[in-house]
C-alpha cells in the first residue's frame, strides 16, 4: 500500500428451539469464519485484490472490492462456505462520510456510503465480518451478535442465522420507543466487554447508530443503541450489534487471534490516560490501552510495547445517548486514530469504542 495509515497521513437457545435447529444447524462443534477489509481504493471503477497486510480472510480466500456505482461497494470473501450466522461492522475510513450495510448474499457483502446531503459518496471504509456456530467459553470470555431487522416491533427474538450466542442462549431486541433499542444477550453476565453497532439502509434516510450504553448483571449484558436519520432526530431503523468481553471479535478465527479493545471514557482529556481496566483488553498482553485527546473531536489509542502482526483492522463506535457517531483517522503499527462528529460531519468530542484486530 503506498500511503501510511496515520493520522496526519491517511490514506440454552430455549430447549424446543435448540431442538428444533439441530437438524439444520451446525451447532454440534463450534466453528468462525473471520474476514475483514480496508477497503482503501474508494475512487476504483472496476474489481480489485485487497492490500493483504489490511484484509483477511480465515478460510484463506482472496478479499476483492468491487465498485458496483458511485459510493456503493462489494467486498467478497473467497473463501466463506457463505454467509450465514454472520455479522458485519463497518467504519468509515479518513472521512465524515458514513456508510451502511445494504445486504449480503453468498460471500459477497454489499454496502453505500453517503455523505450528509445524501449523496452517494465513494468513500474508504473498514469491514469486518464474523461467522459463528456452536457454543463455546464462559461468561467471562464470550461473544453475542445480532441483526435487529425488525425496527417497528416491541419485543423479538432474531431468526437463529441472524443471532448469535457463545453460550447457546437465544438474544433479543426490544424496542423502547422511537430509534431506541436494547439488545440483550441471555446468560453473558461478566461486566466489561466491548461492543460495536454499525446501520442499515432504510429508505436512504439512515444514518450511523450509535451505541448509548452497555451494562450486565445476573442473567445477561443490555447493549442500549440508539439510531437516527441525518437530521439527528431519532429514527426507527435496521442495525447490527456485536458484543465480546475477554477476546477480540476475530478471536478463534483460523490465526486471527491477537488484538485489542478499549472503552475511551474521558473525550476532554489532553493527557494520556488508561483506558477502564474492565473495557479493556490487550491480547498481545502488553500492557494497559492508552487513550489521549489530540484536537476537537480527534483522539488516539496507543498499544504500548512491542506487538507483531501480519494484517490488521480497526473498527471505532461512539458511545453515548446523542446522535454524535465516530469514524477512523487512521492507524499506524500501535495506534489506532479516532475522528467523532456531530451528525451533519461537524468535528466533537465524544467517548468511543474501538476495536483492533490483526493476524500473525
């Protein structure tokens, strides 16, 4: 890749249902399919191959974007099987632009991108998608995804290939009143842990959910989202979730194994500091995270010592009850670059929560 990623130079289920899926789901061994992309081409007019030292693909396939029209992109995981029991976050790249999940059919997962009069924009982004089958771990080192696809309805339950749950119980949805919803994930009841929310299209009047608050207690973690359209008034729409504590999202993916996550809490603050001990996690096991405020609205996370890796991704959410939404700056080999916006791409200070993944 010939620019530097930088900030100044960027480029159980209940038992009849457990039943009832045996048969068609395989659940009797666990299995993750992990991949992801920075998709660093945004102006490409025809298919590429993605600069391996940013791509990934656990079943060892080639990641290739494709253009499919101004601001609209294909990424294909050669190697899936498909694209069942999946979810997919993604950040925008070096831009206040936002992009939203549009559908994903065998391998191949579409989105758009926009800027905030609407238009479709091409736009660099940051994808990641995991597969997951099968129980594993304990509440302390678990995983849980949905797709809420639902964004009228009170209460559900997410069909079974739209939901997942390390420890095998059923997730939910509820819907609290207008584009405000709790996620909850049954039987996780470890404090801490570390959540991403990435949009979907809805009538081209989505725009980034964002992530009020998580918390967990005797039977499970509540991750509250909160969506809206490009006016910041609160919206009713699609959105997925994602929720780990104790490993990474590309944990047990075929060598995607090391990375970090931390809950950046105090935006003012100009100073290094430690990120909560109990959102973070440092699997190269070098220390506590490090977060510093670096300009309005701009932020870094540092990963002291000394780490190695092959290929990497970040992903960043905002965190809190406005409609503010965060994007990436750019990441070097420790640091991973945070921009946070009011919706409308005004430059504010806001907490957030990232993520960095990489493979041997």
């Amino acid at each position: 890749m010939s620019k530097t990623h930088g900030l100044v130079s960027p480029s159980g289920f209940a038992a009849a249902a457990s039943l009832a899926l045996l048969a068609i789901a395989p659940a009797a061994t666990a299995g993750t399919n992990i991949g992801w992309v920075l998709a660093d081409q945004p102006n490409a007019t025809s298919p590429y191959q993605a600069n391996p030292a940013y791509s990934y693909d656990s079943f060892g396939g080639t990641v290739t974007v494709t253009p499919e029209g101004v601001g609209s992109y294909g990424v294909d995981f050669g190697g899936f099987p498909d694209t069942r029991f999946t979810n997919v976050q993604i950040t925008t790249y070096d831009s206040p632009n936002y992009c939203l999940y549009q559908f994903g059919g065998p391998h191949q997962i579409i989105l758009n991108c926009f800027d905030w009069n609407g238009n479709f924009a091409n736009t660099e982004f940051a994808l990641l998608v995991q597969r997951r089958f099968g129980s594993r771990g304990n509440a302390y080192h678990a995983f849980g995804f949905l797709r809420a696809y639902e964004p009228t309805t009170p209460f559900y339950k997410p069909d079974y290939e739209d939901q997942y749950n390390s420890l095998g119980g059923a997730d939910t949805v509820t819907r609290n009143g207008i584009g405000s919803y709790t996620a909850y994930f049954p039987d996780l009841v470890w404090p801490g842990g570390t959540v991403q929310v990435t949009s979907e299209e809805r009538y081209f009047q989505s725009a980034p959910c964002a992530v009020a608050s998580w918390s967990s207690n005797s039977s499970g973690t509540s991750v509250n989202v909160n969506c809206f359209d490009r006016s910041g008034n609160p919206f009713d729409n699609e959105f997925q979730v994602a929720y780990s504590i104790g490993y990474t999202f590309g944990h047990y993916g075929l060598g995607a194994r090391h990375g970090v996550y931390a809950w950046a809490t105090q935006p003012e603050r100009t100073k290094p500091y430690y990120t909560v001990s109990t959102y973070n996690y440092n699997g190269f096991g070098t220390g506590a995270l490090i977060a510093q405020k670096t300009g309005h609205g701009t932020y870094s996370l540092t990963i002291p010592g000394t780490i190695s890796y092959t290929s990497s991704v970040a992903l960043v959410t905002a965190v809190g009850a406005s409609s503010t939404y965060c994007n990436l700056a750019g990441w070097t080999h420790q640091t991973i670059n945070v921009a946070c916006y009011a919706q409308g791409g005004t430059p504010v200070d806001s907490q957030f929560a990232v993520t960095f993944q990489t493979a041997p």
